[in-house]
C-alpha cells in the first residue's frame, strides 16, 4: 500500500517535467524560437515568452488529447451515470488498487448472529423444514396450507422489515442463514422466502416508501398478509432487465387526479401467481410535462395490488422441476394514481437508484445461499453415504475418483461459505457492493452447480431416483434456474462484473470519465482533470507493473521452496498465501490498467473480461477464505481443507490471467501482451507456480469429509436434521456413519487378528449392514401419475402388447417337447 502511494505521489509530481519531456520534439520543429533569441545577458521577459510559449504549447496537447479521447468515449446514458454512483466500493476497489489487506478485511468484517436470529434459525426454521417434505413440495407443485401459514405467521416474508413496522428486523447474515438451511430440505422453500426479503419490494418501501405506503404495506407484507413481488423483466429485456423493453407508462391527469397509464408484460416473475402486491419496474414518459420539476423521467416503481382494474396475475411458469411460484404480471392501459409510485410523484425515474441499491443483496446474499446450502447438503450427505455404501466389499469413499469428487465438492464449498460471510457482513456494514455482489451471484452459483454435480456423480443412481429418500434431486434441477436469476452468468462474467469494477473500482478511472462527461462550457476545468486523472493511471500502472514483477518473483521462489506439509503451521499458511494473493493483486490490477489502451472497444471485448472476472473472483474468494480460517481456526483439519482451496484459487486466478495475456485484445493488444507477460510472468513459466492440489492433500481432504470429523461437524452447523423417529434420508446417512466406521473397523481387525468376533462386534457389524442395506435403497412406485393411478388402467405399451399377442397361436414359451 505504501509503495503504491508513494509511486503514485511521485508520478503527479513529476507530471510538468514529464509533459514537457513529451513534447521536445515537436517543440524544437516548430517552435518560433530561434537561437538569437536567447538573451545571453538574462533577459527575464524574453524567458518568461518561452516558457509561456511552451505551457501553451502542453495545454494546447492536453486540449486536443482531452477532445480525441472525448470522442473516442462512447456516450455514457443516463443509466450508466446513475449507475456509476449507486452502491458502494471498498474491498474490491483495494484489488483494483494491487494493494487489499486481509488485516483490514478481518479487522472490518465479522458476520454475526444475535441470539434472537440463532434461536429462529433453531426453532422456527427446523419447524418449518419438517412441515416440508421435498419430494411431495415437487410432485404437487406447491407447499401446504400448513406450510404457508406457518411461513406468514412467524414472519418469514418479514425478517428484513424492521421491527416498528412489524418486521423481525432480522441482520443480512441472519437471512442467509435461514435461506441456506432451507435449501438443505427444500429449494423450493428457499426461492420463495428468499425474493420476500431481497427485492420484495419490502425493503424498497422502508427505505423509499412515503409514509403513508409504509403505514399501508409495511405491516401487511410484516405478517404475510400481502404476499410480495418485483415484476421487472419481460420478454424482450432478458438478462438487461432494467431497460423495460414493453413496459411503458405516461403522465396524465384523470380527474383533477395526476397517474400514469402503464402497458406491461412481465414474466419469470418470482411469487407473482400468489403475490398480493407487485412492485413494477416501468418506463416513465412525462411528455407533456405535468411532472413540473417534482420527479423526472425515467425508470420508477409503481405498487398494485392484486385485483388492481386491468392487472392481471396467476399465470405460471414451471421453472424445470421446481415448484416455487414464478409466472407473468400484465396489463394494458392500466390507470396507476401517483399515490401508488413508490415513495410518491418525487421518486418518479429514481427506480434505477432504488434498485441498485438493494440489488446488491438479492443477488450477492440470497443466490449464493442456495449454493451454501447445496455444499452444506453435499459434505454432510454424500460424504456419509461413500462410508457406507460400499463396491467390491470396500467403501466408496477409499476410491481415487471418490475422493477427487469429494475433495473438491469440500474446498468449493468452503470457498462458498466463506465468501457468504464475508459478503453477509459487508452488506450488514451499511455498503452495497455491486461489483462484489456480481463476483458473489456469478462465481458461487456456479461453483455450487458443481457441488451438486460432483454429488450427483458420487451418490450414482441413489441421486436420480425420485423420491423421499433423494436429497439432491431437486437442488440439482434448481442450481441452474439459480443461474439464471437477475442477469444469466454468461452475462454477469463476461460483461458486468469487469464493466462495472473499472469504471466503478479503479482508484482513477471514475474521476477521469467524469471529466470526459462534462459540457463544453467547463472544458478547461475537464482538461485538467483528465489530465491529472490520466497521469495518475499511468502512475498507477508502472507502480503495478513492477510490483507484479518483484512480488512474480518472489511468490515462485517462496512457492518452490514451501513444504507440501508446510499448511499444517496456520500462520505459515495465511502469511503464505497472503502472499501469493497480493502478487496476483498486482497482476490484476496491472491488467487492468492494461484495458485502458482498448478505449471504447472494451465493453466489446467479453471474452477478456471473462477472463479478467475469473480472475477477480478468485482474488476476492481467496481473501474470503483465509479471512474464514482466520475467525474458525482451531477447527481440527481446516487447515488441509483450506489449502485445498487456496492452491485452487491461485490456480484459477494464474490461469485466467495468463489466457488473458496470450489474448489480449486490440490494434495494441501485442503491445498489451508483451507488457502483461512481462510484468505478471517476467521468467516465463518458472512465474507461473500455480498447480492443483496433490494427491495427498487431495486424500486427506476427502479423510476429513467423510470420516467422523470437526470439519463434517462444521459443514452441519447450518443444516436441517429430522427430529429422532422420524424417517430422513440425509440426517440418517450422518447418524449412520460412526456406526459403520466402527464396524468396518471391527471387521479389518478380526480379520487382521485371525479371530472370532464377541457377541457385541456381531451385533455392532450387524447393525451397520442393516443400515447400509436400508440407506442405499432407492424409491419405488406403483405409479407415477394421477392417471395410472386409475382403476383398470393399462400402460399404453401394455396395450399394444396384448393387441399383438391376440393374433398368435403360442402366446407363452414353451420347452419343445
């Protein structure tokens, strides 16, 4: 940090000299000057004529650099602009900058739970779970009534209401919490407690609501009366929600009374087909100017009730398997009073403000918790069932290909858990961190549809069969619907996540656009700006770049002289890898400055920002991951798993960074490549240190997870386990697994000691083969529709059967005789 500052103070304070060294040339070809016109006796005035002469010369450069970039510049919207200054930065503008500090990130950040939250997530989330049986929530495409009462009466749509309007007032923390430990029973009870409490719109209207809106809805939505949702995307905006493509309204005057007439359809809607109230993204037009100065044009919230004149909601969409309510929300030429846009005639085209703001954790808190969930299920589930299902007479979790699966369901879902933490306790400091919230929503969702992936292929076709005994099934077809929530990732990496973290995150770059934005009325305030903006990104990019070089090699070095036991010391561990996160910092950041040779082009340029959003990700995730081992160290194993992670993330992070390199884009992308090689892997290869995780470590990590263990008993810490007596496929898989253990290891010793077992070693070992013989068992059923549960009824292939054997002679085999 202090040499990246001091690099900086020196590069603005050696900017006249090096401007004037810029122009030497040009100066002394055209220059006025001649050598008879130096005054060798010290002539003062004609000195100071030079020298004006030559600061007119520079200014004159700036000017015309300013205007080339100007025009260069696409035209930034009245979205992007707003965009720009809502939510806000903090860790990710430090990996911006080459310089994040995990001591301030552990100094800053620490999720925690009151005891009111730890006591709901303990009674009445565990209630709930139980109310919830999976198999039946899908085959029936809803919950109960019991369930949906329960879910009103204690205030699950509620938890981020605050308490004087009826809410729980419930931390961000607690929230995901509750919605990852419903995603280990239920995903479909997940996705519809989730959207309540991220963009209801109940958190809209606590913070932006009129009062008389709050007095109305507030308590309503508190107590699940009004069950709510965000009609914002249609069928002609897909992952760019907010440009309301088909969703129009325009001011007018009914009766002495100011509204809206509004034209609308919305689909993919969460809750729609039972939400009481919508809040509606619209497109507002105020061409007769009735507004007069109170509100603006634009993107604004309106707040219609069900049986609202011309609204029309119930339709439905059947999202894969899953059974959580999603449909469409229209109406044409619908009459909306100003008294029902959100926070009244002032906020009208303040909607993209609202949004943002708490987009951040919709998509950065409650779509990964989905994911924690899932790497929760997996560790606890799977791990348990590779112990006691068993191939060849030997447990399936002693084979190779197991225990990679395993290992890597483990550290992902570290690595997932960790960023929630970290990303629930930014959020619960008052920030809203668009470009965190994106790396959360992109990065975890696919790093749990592989969780879930490695699950499935481990549990084989106990994972495929339908029923209550399958506790992956669901989650496996829910991920992907996870994905594609508020932006589809191919969106989120490839564009977002980079385009908004350079305009938004670089410590220079937001400074400098808004120079290149401003009218030319104030162009000589604007030159001077992009002029010093601009040196202190150059500055910014030489200090990276030898900061990359240095920090390259040193990184090799210590990686090819580190022990592979060497994790096993926690402080070697974090200092280690500390280490190697801020060499890739460096690498980052000197990349990024790199993009600014790519203009406008950029935004064009997806694949490398793909490239650059992997490598983000793994940064932040990394940072996330030691900031984890740091608060649970003591954790008997964390430190295996947690170099499992680290040696991943540097991984995907090296490897991201080095396609880039080798891609870089642009009529000066060779220039671009050179110095990024340079600089990020100045000796070649031997600067790329980076590998996956070894075979021993590899095994030691898949030991930890499916053996009795306080790292298994972490990854159950967050998820539902049935009441004893009660039949569940999952909480008896952990309740079997020290009683097959103990078998197993009964059994190696009496055929290692050449003995007859006791009575209580025959009961033990019989115990555990009737476990086994119950868990692996799949599902059946005696039919699987309402129709073939008919009296009479006969599958049509049946049918068919039978007509054919009608017209033979020999309908059954018979010996010859």
């Amino acid at each position: 940090m202090l040499s990246s500052r001091a690099a900086t103070k020196a590069s603005l304070s050696g900017t006249s000299s090096l401007r004037s060294l810029s122009v030497l040339p040009s100066n002394h070809s055209i220059s006025p000057l001649a050598p008879s016109s130096y005054n060798n006796h010290g002539n003062h005035p004609i000195h100071h004529q030079q020298r004006r002469t030559l600061l007119g010369l520079v200014h004159a450069i700036d000017k015309r650099v300013y205007r080339w970039a100007r025009g260069v510049l696409p035209p930034i919207s009245k979205t992007e602009n707003i965009a720009l200054g809502c939510g806000t930065i903090g860790f990710d503008r430090d990996i911006f900058s080459g310089s994040p500090s995990l001591q301030h990130l552990i100094d800053t950040y620490t999720p925690r739970l009151s005891p009111d939250e730890q006591s709901f997530l303990d009674h009445q989330v565990t209630h709930l779970c139980t109310l919830l049986n999976d198999h039946d929530v899908v085959t029936d495409k809803d919950f109960t009534k019991e369930a949906w009462d329960y879910m009103r009466d204690e205030k699950f749509f509620g938890m981020k209401i605050p308490k004087e309007w009826g809410g729980l007032g419930f931390s961000t923390h607690a929230v995901s919490c509750v919605l990852a430990k419903l995603a280990t029973q239920c995903f479909d009870a997940n996705a519809t407690v989730a959207v309540p409490n991220s963009l209801g719109p109940g958190e809209l209207l606590a913070r932006y609501g009129t009062s008389d809106q709050k007095e109305y809805f507030l308590p309503r939505l508190a107590d699940g009366t009004l069950i709510p949702c965000f009609g914002l995307t249609g069928p002609h905006s897909g992952s760019d929600a907010t440009s309301l493509i088909g969703s129009d309204c325009v001011v007018e005057r009914r009766n002495g009374e100011l509204g809206v007439v509004a034209s609308f359809k919305k689909r993919y809607i969460t809750l729609a087909p039972v939400a009481g109230v919508v809040g509606l993204g619209l497109n507002l037009k105020d061409p007769e100017g009735l507004l007069n100065g109170e509100g603006e044009e634009g993107f604004t919230v309106a707040l219609l009730e069900r049986g609202h004149d011309g609204l029309e909601m119930g339709k439905r969409h059947i999202p894969l398997s899953a059974a959580f309510m999603n449909g469409t929300v229209e109406g044409e030429d619908v009459w909306i009073p100003m008294t029902l846009i959100l926070g009244g005639q002032e906020r009208c085209g303040f909607g993209w403000n609202m949004f943002v703001e708490c987009l951040a954790e919709g998509r950065g808190v409650s779509l990964p918790a989905g994911s924690i969930g899932a790497a929760r299920t997996v560790v606890a589930g799977v791990g348990a069932y590779s112990r006691v299902r068993k191939q060849f007479r030997v447990p399936i979790a002693e084979f190779g290909g197991i225990q990679e699966a395993m290992a890597k369901s483990g550290s992902d879902g570290l690595i997932t858990i960790a960023g929630g933490d970290v990303m629930n306790a930014i959020v619960d400091n008052h920030e809203a961190p668009m470009v965190i919230s994106s790396v959360m929503k992109q990065n975890c969702t696919e790093r749990g549809r592989r969780i879930v992936e490695c699950g499935m292929d481990i549990a084989a076709g106990s994972a495929i069969c339908r029923g209550d005994k399958n506790y992956m099934g669901n989650a496996y077809m829910s991920l992907p619907i996870a994905i594609t929530v508020e932006g589809a990732n191919i969106m989120t990496r490839s564009f977002q996540i980079i385009g908004q973290g350079l305009t938004r995150c670089h410590p220079h770059m937001s400074d400098l656009l808004k120079a290149l934005q401003q009218p030319p009325s104030e162009e000589k305030e604007a030159v001077q700006t992009f002029v010093r903006q601009f040196y202190k990104i150059v500055g910014h990019g030489i200090t990276n770049f030898f900061g990359s070089v240095t920090k390259g090699i040193g990184a090799t070095f210590a990686n090819k002289t580190r022990s592979k036991k060497a994790y096993k010391d926690g402080d070697n561990l974090l200092a280690f890898h500390e280490k190697q996160l801020l060499r890739l910092s460096n690498n980052f950041a000197l990349t990024a400055d790199l993009c600014f040779t790519l203009g406008g082009r950029l935004k064009f340029e997806e694949l490398l920002m793909g490239r650059l959003a992997d490598a983000l990700g793994a940064i932040y995730l990394g940072y996330a991951t030691l900031h984890h081992y740091h608060r649970r160290r003591g954790i008997e194993g964390l430190e295996a798993l947690t170099e499992h992670a680290m040696l991943r993330l540097e991984r995907e992070a090296q490897d991201a960074l080095y396609s880039a390199s080798e891609n870089f884009p642009g009529p000066l992308g060779p220039v671009a490549s050179m110095v990024m090689k340079m600089g990020c892997f100045p000796m070649g290869g031997l600067t790329r240190p980076y590998a996956d995780p070894g075979d021993d470590l590899t095994k030691e990590v898949s030991r930890l997870l499916t053996t009795p263990s306080e790292i298994r008993d972490m990854f159950e810490e967050g998820i539902y386990s049935a009441p004893d007596g009660t039949t569940h496929q999952m909480t008896d898989l952990i309740k079997a697994l020290p009683i097959c253990m103990e078998a197993d290891a009964v059994a190696s010793a009496l055929r290692r000691e050449k003995r007859e077992p006791t009575a209580d070693e025959t009961n033990l070992i019989a115990k555990a083969d009737a476990l086994r013989d119950a868990l692996i068992q799949v599902d059946v059923f005696e039919h699987a529709t309402a129709e073939e549960a008919q009296p009479g009824y006969v599958r049509p292939a049946l049918v068919g059967t039978e007509e054919r054997f009608a017209s033979m002679d020999q309908t059954v085999f018979r010996e010859a005789a």
